[in-house]
C-alpha cells in the first residue's frame, strides 16, 4: 500500500528534529515564554505536551491532518528557546515550523497568517492579532493624548497583516508617494571623496 505524503512528512520530521529522544522533563515548557504572551494559553498547548501528542498520535492522514488543524499547535512562537534547554536536543522550533509549512501546502490554513498583498504565509493569525492588539493599544494611549490616531499609526497597525517583503515594499512606495505628492525630487547620495 502506497505510504500517505503527509504521514511520510510527519515521519520525516519527527526523525529530524529528534522528538522521539523526548524525555518528558518539562524543561522546554518551564521557559517557553508563550505563557507571559497568551492570556488564553492552554495547558495543552506547551511544548512537552504538543510533542507528546505528536509522539502518541496515530500516523495516518486523517490524524495528522487533526493534529495540524489543532490551534494547540498555532500557539508556538518558534523563538528556539525550548530547543536551547532541552537535554535531549529536541527541535520543536524546527518542527513546529516544517510541519506549519506542510499544513499550509495541504489548506490546513485556519491557524495561519497569509500576507494580505502576495498571500505568503509568513506567521500565525494569533501572534499577528497579539501583535496588531499590542500596538492599537500604544497608539490609542497616544490617541487619547493628541486627540485622534495618526494615520502613520492607522498604516502600522494595517502593515501587520503583510509579510516583511511586502511590509518593506509597502513603506518605500508609501514614502516615495510622500515625496512625490510634496514636490521633492530625490538626490543621489554623494560619496565622500
Ligand atoms: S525539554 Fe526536551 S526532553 Fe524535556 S520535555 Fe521538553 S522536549 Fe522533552
Ligand atoms: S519555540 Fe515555541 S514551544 Fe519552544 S519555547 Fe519558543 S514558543 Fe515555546
């Protein structure tokens, strides 16, 4: 019988990123900062738990297509810190990363963040909501101080929703935009001689 792509990848990668050396200590979860940045955080979704539940799941394509649609798993930050402690040299930031990928290829899409301009998966929907809520909340404090948001503020809390390409793009033809509409020419840049 012909092996399932996405079983196969699951396979793949938890040999690649060493989940079966997992030896359930609880070190990876006692530093993952997503418990100071979620207030929804569920127990579920810290680290020693999500490779547990990847380690005990049952490798066919229905499950794994379950595992990868859990929010549980859209939680991780991939920031690398847990991977750094663990004594069994476990790459949950690696996996975590591969195996989004993977979802997204497959439209498992619900946990994923795509850029709004060339539709990239770049993130996850929840760190760019916690990231945009951060930020409306700093520029309405400054709102309520000179009365109304900038809309440089209104453009940064849109900019969230790209991917750094596009963000980066976005902010040059926004600046050259500014120029042109005021009139300035651009100047090259004179070399020291
Ligand atoms: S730190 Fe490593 S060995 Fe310990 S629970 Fe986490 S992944 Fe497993
Ligand atoms: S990579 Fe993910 S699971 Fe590991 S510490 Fe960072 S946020 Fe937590």
């Amino acid at each position: 019988m012909r092996k399932s792509p996405l079983v196969t990848a699951l396979r793949n990668a938890i040999r690649r990123c060493d989940l079966n050396l997992c030896v359930q200590c609880g070190a990876c979860s006692a530093v993952c900062p997503m418990t100071e940045v979620f207030d929804d955080l569920p127990y579920a979704a810290l680290p020693r738990s999500i490779v547990r539940r990847f380690l005990l799941s049952q490798p066919t394509t229905e499950e794994v297509r379950a595992l990868l649609s859990d929010a549980r798993f859209w939680f991780c930050l991939t920031c690398d810190e847990c991977a750094r402690r663990c004594p069994a040299g476990v790459k949950l930031n690696e996996f975590a990363a591969g195996m989004r990928q993977l979802a997204v290829d497959n439209d498992i899409r619900a946990g994923a963040a795509l850029c709004a301009s060339c539709g990239t998966f770049f993130s996850t929907r929840r760190a760019v909501d916690r990231a945009r809520h951060a930020f409306r909340k700093i520029a309405a404090g400054k709102a309520v101080s000179q009365k109304n948001p900038t809309d440089q503020d209104k453009a940064a809390a849109e900019s969230f929703g790209l991917c750094p390409k596009c963000r980066m793009y976005a902010a040059g033809r926004k600046i050259a935009g500014s120029r042109l509409r005021a009139g300035r020419e651009f100047s090259p840049v004179r070399e020291q001689s």
